[in-house]
C-alpha cells in the first residue's frame, strides 16, 4: 500500500530537521523533502511499507547524501554569511530558533565528508539504528559505525588543555547577556574605562570607525548590533577559544573578548575566513540539541 499524502505531511517536520542538519540551509532541507516524497510516489512497489515515517526518512537521507556528495564533487566550499543572501539567511535562523538547533554544531557539520555527515546526523541526533544508515550509505555497519565515530572526532577537534578562568568567563558572559538585550548600563560596569573594540570594517556600517575607544563609545556602539549577538556561539577557532558569530548557523565573524578577569579591556572582531578550522569549545559540555 503506498505512503498517504497524510503520512508524508505527518513525518514532513521531521524530515525538514534532519535535512537541515545535513545540508546547513532550510531553502535546500525543502527540496530534499519535497524531492523525496516525489521519489516515493513515482517509485512503483507492490511491498507493503510498514512504517512510513521510517521509509520516508531513509529516502529524505539518500537524498542529502546525493547533494552533499554533488558538493564534494564540484568542489564548492560552505558559504559564510556575507556571501548568503539576506532572505536565505533570516529564513536558516528562524528555522534554527524555531528548531532550538546548536549553530556551533551546524558549523562544524559543514567540515565533515558526506558519509560522516549523514551518519552523525541519523545517530548521534536522531538515534537511527546503523542497519538503517548503513542502508542509505550502500555499505555495512560496521563501516557506516565507522563514519560516525570519525565525525565525533573530527567535531571534538584536538583541543589542547587550557586553564579557565571561571571569573573571566563569567564577565564575558554577561557582558553577552547584557548586548543582547541592549543593556548599556550593565555593558558599562563590565568595560574597562580605556577598552578598546578593534574590528574589521567590512563587518561595520561604511564610515563607522574600525577603532572605538572608551566603555560608554563601545557599550552605546554594540546595542545596535543586538542582532549579530543573539547570533554568537562559543567555539574553537584554529585552537583557540573564541566565540563566533553564526547567523543561520554560517560564520560570519570571530569575537575575541580579553579580560583582566575582572573587567573587559578588549574586544576584537574579525571576518570569517575559508581558512578557519572549526571544533567544539575546550572542555565543552554543550548539548548539540540547544542552540548555543
């Protein structure tokens, strides 16, 4: 008996979370859906499909194993978020909100192979035995366990040991808490009197000065940039601890906040390069099901 366009509709909001995950962009999770679905109703079969939900998803995946390998083939490189159109970019982040999606887990999903991709994505996220994603991958379990494990490492990076400053995490915690919400008050008490916010004008208005001196001149500054901010995730950037600005879960911009462990004396603000190696922050115990 074939899958009922009820069916489809019923497993379609997961479908559309899975494929997000595995191609990093809500307009192309649609058309891997929606392309599925056009592959289960012109595959003719006499077999009965018990679990339509489950048949679905295998079709969704291979589909996303397709485009993610077309990628690797043409050899095209993860977008960042300057070279996103700003409509794809509103529609990933309202997806990933609305999802409560990790957008430091979408960054480094982008640096693995297609296989590691789609294995991570069906097991460590949505707990899909390994017969199955062996089947969407055409190999064995073992080999589809294998793919799995090496996306783990891959995303855990070799992170060095570093010593954390629990006083200056802290400070620079709630020096984010209080830009997203626009608390000048509050980003004043937290900046050093000379402080100084270093960035890259490409990331500033045109004519907006690269070199911002003073707590009052910065603080006054980053309240208009509440929107980059609710964006930010901690992350490790060329093996550093940092914290990165993702929209939609594509870089967009380094944020290096340096402390005296008691207040902020720097704030430094780079572009994303192609270069950048991504990995989990040090010592991370973030659960990629938020978003953080």
């Amino acid at each position: 008996m074939p899958i009922t366009v009820g069916e489809f509709e019923a497993a379609r909001p997961q479908l559309l979370s899975f494929a997000y995950r595995m191609l990093g962009s809500s307009h192309d999770a649609q058309d891997a859906v929606q392309t599925a679905w056009l592959r289960t109703t012109t595959t003719r079969s006499d077999a009965e499909i018990e679990n339509p939900a489950a048949w679905l998803r295998t079709v969704t995946a291979s589909v996303c194993l397709d485009e993610l390998r077309i990628r690797r083939r043409r050899n095209e490189a993860p977008l960042l978020a300057a070279a996103i159109p700003a409509e794809q970019l509103t529609a990933d982040e309202a997806l990933l909100r609305k999802e409560g999606i990790s957008r430091a887990l979408m960054v480094l999903l982008n640096q693995l192979t297609p296989p590691q991709r789609v294995a991570y994505v069906l097991h460590d996220l949505f707990s899909v035995p390994f017969d199955h994603i062996a089947a969407v991958l055409g190999g064995t379990v073992p080999a589809a366990k294998k793919h799995a494990s090496r996306a783990r490492q891959r995303i855990a990076g070799a992170q060095a040991v570093e010593h954390v400053d629990r006083g200056a995490h802290r400070i620079v915690e709630a020096f984010l808490a209080a830009a997203e919400t626009g608390n000048t008050r509050a980003m004043i008490q937290m900046l050093a009197p000379d402080s100084v916010r270093d960035a890259d004008a490409a990331l500033l208005p045109r004519g907006a000065r690269t070199h911002v001196v003073g707590s009052t001149a910065i603080a006054t500054e980053t309240r208009l940039f509440r929107d980059r901010i609710r964006a930010v995730c901690p992350i490790t950037v060329d093996g550093r601890s940092m914290y990165l600005i993702a929209p939609g879960g594509h870089p967009l911009a380094t944020l290096e906040i340096v402390t005296t462990g008691k207040e902020i004396i720097r704030i430094k603000l780079r572009s994303a390069e192609r270069g950048h190696v991504y990995a989990a922050p040090v010592a991370s115990t973030t659960s990629w099901t938020r978003n953080s």
